[in-house]
C-alpha cells in the first residue's frame, strides 16, 4: 500500500471543518475563527474531499463534498463568477473574487464532475455553476486564473468546450513565447514567483485534450527550466515568497509555501501522464517528499500528533501554524501520487503476466 495512504491522518481536516465549510487559518494546530473563510480553500477542500472518497470510499468524506460543494456553490454570484472572502457570520466580503479564485473554482467543478464516484446530484449541480461560469472565461486575463480554468475545462467531456480550451492554451502559449528571447530564461513572465508549476500543467492537460505538439513542447521546456530552478540543489527547494525570483537575479530562499510542492507533483504527474517518461514520475515523488523531510531544513512539515501540514519553511524555521491551504495541498499531491503509484503497479504486474 502506497506510505501516503498508510500514514495519513484526517483528523485535522474534520477539525479545520465546520457546518460552513472550511476555515482558512489556524494558530498552530487550532482553527482561528477570526480569519472565517475562503472559497479557494473549500474550492481546493472539494478536490481532495472527491480523492478522498474516490480512494477509501467512506461515507464522511462524501458528506465533506457535500458540504465543501455547497460553500462553491453558494460563493457564486449572479454574474456566475465567485466571491472569495467569507467572516465567521457568513457574510462575503466582498462582491467577486479574483481570478484564480474563479480559475480554482472551474478546476474543482470539472474535478468533481468528471468523477466516477460521484452521485448524480452532484455532478448536475456541478455542471449547472459551470455553465453559468463559462461565458466568464473570455475576460480571465491573469495567467493562473487562465492555467486553472484551462485545467478544469480540460476535465469536462464536453467537445464544446474545446474552442474555450484552445482559447486558453494559445494565450499561455503567447505569454511564453513573447517571454522567451534566448535559452536561459524559459518561461511565460519576466519573474518566477508562486503557483509556478500550474502554468506547465495547464498546458500538459491542454495537449492531452487537443493533442497539439506545439503545446507538449512548451509544457516540457518551461517544466524542464522551473525543474532547473528548484531542483538545483539535490531536492525540492520551491522559490520563496519573500522576494521571488526576478529575471537575471537569484531566487529568494524562504520562506517556502506547501502550494509549490503540491501544484509541482501534480504538474509532473501530468507530464508522465502526456509523455510516458518515468523521470517526470521520479520527479513528482521527490517534489511532493519535501512535506516528509527532503527539504531545506531536513526536517518533515507533518505533525505527527495532530495530522495538519506546517504553513511553511522560514529562515527561523518551519512556521508552526497549520492552515488549510497546507493540508489541503499535501492530501491532493499525496492522493494523485498514490492514484498514479497504483496504475504503474497494475501496469507492471500486467507485464509480468503475459
């Protein structure tokens, strides 16, 4: 059995939730209230609720998607995009979100519909905010808002939304080539800062759909020149968020954020998932070994005692507080690690049968 799935423990996704949805910060290992809400958090929760259930098949984390779907659902406004900000009393905060709050949104519609394991209800419910979102797709001009729409989109059968797709994989395949004047910077802006590895994925998920190889060309080159980045050292060492990395400069050392590791497994995974090439897959398990101690401290992010993930890497140290976006990153890279660990396995043993 994959170690992810022997070790994890849940308790502190049941104690982050209540009958709202999912808190967005914790001090420590205790949710702090005072901070409420966030539709990217339960947006992101939704994903992980459905890997969850798709894996173990228990009946509580069908009643997290539930409840986490109903917090997308009811942050949609009458425009059909979504607000993201919500106190304790409930009250949004404001009246639309930005964009990749609405990119994470579509992503977790699409995740969530095109289960299998999901019941009917759900996936209705899911493709009827989906459509009120779509005629929102045009005027998303941020590239992470455009990467996490294109992935979401990349997830729902529906061949209609293949001229949406192209839309998206020719804006981010623009961005990289406007970007790109020689062979030492390869990527899609003038600065690496956070969610990098979103951009290559997306454009994994969008060759994977239209079967374009001019976008499998650009996935590669730009995942292969962040890979440079952050893998220079031996391990996983993602950019960190206190100075980024500008063109021509160094990249800042802290503090690292569980988000890089997270997007960064699932954007290998999806590179062997297009390519077949088992390096991508040694990549996404040591990407995603930097919550378990293959990081710049030598030291894991999971606390053992309560089963929350830290909020990062500092230069005094792993921050301590356990907030959701933590959590939530490391449940979804370990369960599609575990996901694409057994379908290498079912391979291999098909293999050895003939």
């Amino acid at each position: 059995m994959n170690k992810f799935i022997k070790t994890f423990d849940d308790a502190h996704i049941f104690r982050m939730t209540d009958d709202t949805g999912m808190f967005q910060h914790a001090r420590i290992s205790v949710p702090d209230l005072l901070e409420g809400y966030t539709t990217d958090d339960n947006a992101r929760a939704l994903i992980m609720a459905v890997m969850l259930y798709e894996k173990l098949q228990k009946p509580v984390y069908l009643a997290l998607v539930y409840r986490y779907l109903s917090f997308v659902l009811y942050a949609q406004n009458e425009t059909g995009r979504f607000r993201n900000f919500m106190n304790y009393s409930r009250r949004f905060k404001e009246k639309e979100g930005s964009e990749d709050c609405f990119g994470r949104c579509l992503w977790a519609l699409g995740y969530t519909q095109a289960s299998p394991t999901m019941p009917r209800g759900i996936k209705e419910a899911c493709t009827d905010a989906v459509n009120r979102a779509l005629p929102n797709i045009r005027s998303v001009t941020w590239s992470r808002g455009q990467a996490y729409a294109l992935i979401g989109l990349s997830l729902i059968g529906k061949p209609a939304v293949d001229n949406l797709i192209c839309e998206l994989a020719d804006s981010l395949f623009d961005r990289f080539e406007h970007c790109v004047r020689d062979e030492e910077w390869r990527w899609f802006e003038d600065n690496i800062t956070y969610d990098n590895a979103v951009l290559p994925w997306a454009l994994f998920a969008a060759y994977s759909r239209l079967g374009q190889d001019r976008l499998l060309r650009v996935a590669r080159k730009s995942l292969s020149f962040l890979d440079l980045v952050t893998f220079r050292d031996g391990y996983f060492r993602p950019v960190g968020c206190n100075g980024w990395l500008i063109r021509g400069g160094e990249p800042a050392q802290y503090d690292e954020q569980p988000l890089e590791a997270c997007t960064t497994t699932l954007a290998h995974l999806a590179a062997y998932e297009a390519t077949g090439d088992a390096a991508m897959l040694e990549l996404a398990r040591k990407s995603f070994s930097w919550y378990w101690g293959e990081n710049s401290r030598r030291e894991g992010l999971i606390d053992n005692e309560t089963g929350g993930c830290c909020d990062g890497i500092t230069t005094d140290g792993l921050n301590r507080n356990q907030g959701a976006e933590s959590i939530v990153c490391y449940a979804i890279a370990g369960l599609a690690l575990a996901k694409d660990d057994a379908a290498v396995s079912r391979k291999y043993l098909s293999l050895c049968s003939r």
